[in-house]
C-alpha cells in the first residue's frame, strides 16, 4: 500500500494535491482513501492531507503514522513542530521538499538516512504577491514517484478536480503539473509501498512510573493569563506587513482594533508597532489602514532583510 502525507498550510492547496492524486491513483485501477487534516482553519495555518492507495481493500483508518512519501509544500514548515512533518520518517521513506535549497543540504540539516528531493525550479511569478498555488505541481511530482500513474491519468485527474474553476485555471495548472511530472522522470517509482507493523508483533510500551509532583510544575496551566504569548504563531506568516511611517497618521484605533491577534501596539510617541512573533500575516490590518501606510512583501525577502520601513 502506498502511504502520501502533503504538508503546507492553508490556502496552499494541498487538500486538492490529494484528491488530485488520489483520483489519479483510482483511474490506475487502485483503492484510494484522500483526507484533509487541519489544526486552526485559516490561511497560512499549518495542515496536511494524506492518501493511501492499494491494489486490495484498505481497511486502514487515521493518519499515516508511517509515510512512504512526505511532500512538502513550504519548507518552512519543517522546524515548526506542529506541523509534524517529520512524524513517523523512516530510511524507507522519501522526503520531496519545496525549497530552493539543494536535497544535500536538507539531508545534511535533517540528519535522515532516507532519500531527500526537492520540487524542479519553476518560472517565477510576475505578480509577487499572487499566492503561488502548487497542488497541482505537488501532486503531478507525487504520481511521477510512485511510478504507477501515468500522465494520461494525471491530466484527467486535474481536468476533473478543477473543472469548476473554469478551462484558464485548469489549463494553467496542467501546464505547471505536467512540467513537473516530465522533470522527475529519474526518479520515477522511487517511492514504494511500505508495510505496516503487523499486530502479532505489537509490544507494550514500557512505562517509566514519575512520582507525583504539584499540578502547577508539572502541569501547564491553561487558565492562567499570557500562556499564548509562547505559542510563536508568526511561523504562519507567508506574507508581512510592513508600516511606511512617513505615511502613517497614526490612527492606530484602526488597525490596532481590527488585528484579530492584537498583534500591533503602539509606542510611547503613538506610533503602531508589530509584533511579528505573534502577526500570523492575515492582512487585515493592510486592506483597513485609511492613509494605505501598511502594505505586503514576501516573508523570504523580509527575512533576506528588505527594509522594512523603520521610522527615523
């Protein structure tokens, strides 16, 4: 049985990354299961999506615990913890990573004995704020792995999972799909069916017994103030926004109210202040702000360090 997890977060498409391939998988003749998993539903949260396909009945049920391939969509997810993109990686499985890195220096950083790859370089956008949508890219890189689908399978099963979305979109996205699909060819069926632990071989766990301590040392207390303030849930953030305070009117009543995270405060002279550690990069505070002092840039050039409109 073939065991696909796509990681990325949302609004990146990878829940279509799975049905795509799944109903790729299912026109080869396989049994397929395709399910989205999510944490906080909204945009630039991290999610993921898995499939499984067999020639047999599948009568497994959940998440993959033990992946023959990981796709992932955005490569700063694999140092959030949440995101759990290396659970259950073994030497068997295959790591395919959207990164301009090289796959030696994911290997390197990673210290994992199985094969890493990277996404094949695609043109870059003439629009740096149009999100770069790569489901289809994902799940046509995904079908070339496991060298069990073919590309006829592969085009109808964007034509009919995107079909709503009009000829344009789908044209688009077989283009983009099909790219990939022929850039892989080497590495075509490198990803192969794993096995699950049989349960004749199940053994129980062995308990480590921890004396008691008080519930406020060793346990969290939920109901306490300020326990959010270390979830560093800027890790979300694709897009950021920056304040041009040569613009700003400061009229922080606007966007300090309606930041659904209370992420902006201000300074002592009443300028708004962004506290990226905690902005998840929804960009509410940019459509509201009056006098348009707030605008986007990419989160890999404000971290390449783009100015980011200090105030002098």
């Amino acid at each position: 049985m073939y065991r696909i997890r796509f990681h990325g977060r949302g609004g990146q498409g990878m829940k279509t990354a799975s049905r795509i391939l799944g109903r790729a998988f299912f026109l080869e003749g396989f049994e397929v299961q395709d399910a989205p998993r999510y944490g906080a539903e909204r945009r630039g949260a991290p999610m993921f999506a898995y499939v499984r396909a067999s020639r047999n009945t599948i009568n497994e049920r959940g998440i993959i615990r033990r992946p023959d391939l990981v796709v992932v969509a955005d490569d700063t997810l694999v140092p959030v913890s949440a995101a759990g993109v290396l659970q259950g990686v073994t030497e068997h499985t295959v790591m395919l990573i959207n990164s301009n890195e090289k796959p030696e220096v994911w290997k390197d950083r990673l210290n994992i004995s199985g094969q890493v790859l990277t996404m094949p370089s695609v043109a870059e956008k003439e629009d740096r704020l149009e999100p770069r949508f790569i489901s289809a890219s994902c799940a046509g890189v995904a079908a070339r792995l496991v060298g069990v689908i073919s590309r006829t399978s592969l085009k109808q099963a964007i034509s009919a999972e995107l079909a709503h979305l009009g000829a344009a979109v789908v044209d688009k996205n077989l283009a983009g799909a099909l790219e990939s699909y022929d850039l892989m060819g080497s590495h075509s069926g490198s990803v192969t069916p794993g096995h699950e632990v049989p349960a004749y071989a199940y053994q129980n766990p062995e308990w480590i017994e921890l004396p008691f301590e008080d519930a406020r040392v060793s346990a969290p207390a939920i109901h306490a103030t300020a326990t959010s303030e270390k979830m560093k849930t800027g890790l979300w953030r694709t897009m950021r926004p920056v304040i041009d305070y040569s613009r700003c009117n400061r009229c922080w009543w606007v966007c300090s109210t309606f930041c659904p995270d209370s992420a902006i405060s201000l300074d002592d002279e009443g300028y708004p202040q962004i506290d990226y550690e905690h902005c998840k990069g929804c960009m509410v505070c940019v459509a509201q702000c009056p006098s348009h002092a707030i605008h986007a840039i990419p989160e890999q050039e404000a971290e390449a360090g783009t100015p980011a409109g200090e105030r002098l």
